[in-house]
C-alpha cells in the first residue's frame, strides 16, 4: 500500500503495513470493496479521518482519527 493511503493529501500518518482494520485499507482498491464488511465499521460513525476524510465507529479504525462530535 505505500505511503499512499491517503491519495493526494498529505498527511503525517504512516501508512506502510497498516493493519487490516483500517478503513483505508478495507476501502482498497477503490470501488472494488466489500461493502457488508465495510458496514459494519461504519453504521455509527463517532470519528472522522484527518488525512483521508473516512469515517469510523471506532478510532482505531482509522490512521489519524479526530471525534466527529
């Protein structure tokens, strides 16, 4: 995945080997994800991706989350 998880925002997060709970890397490639198991990460969002604008229930699902409230 490379540092380019984000696309072309820049960013502070690593996102070499990131772990497979990550929206970024669920939603990759782009428009060719599973979106059921996507769902459940996301069907009450409470966080909020600085780099890449995902949202997610929990913020360990994201790289560089910030609370959405």
């Amino acid at each position: 995945m490379g540092n380019d998880c984000c696309g072309d925002v820049s960013c502070d997060c690593n996102c070499s080997n990131l772990p497979p709970n990550r929206m970024c890397v669920m939603a990759s490639p782009p428009f060719k994800f599973d979106v059921e198991k996507v769902r459940k990460f996301t069907d009450d969002p409470k966080f909020i991706c600085r780099c890449c604008g995902r949202t997610a229930n929990e913020k360990e699902n994201l790289c560089s989350p910030t609370e959405l409230r």
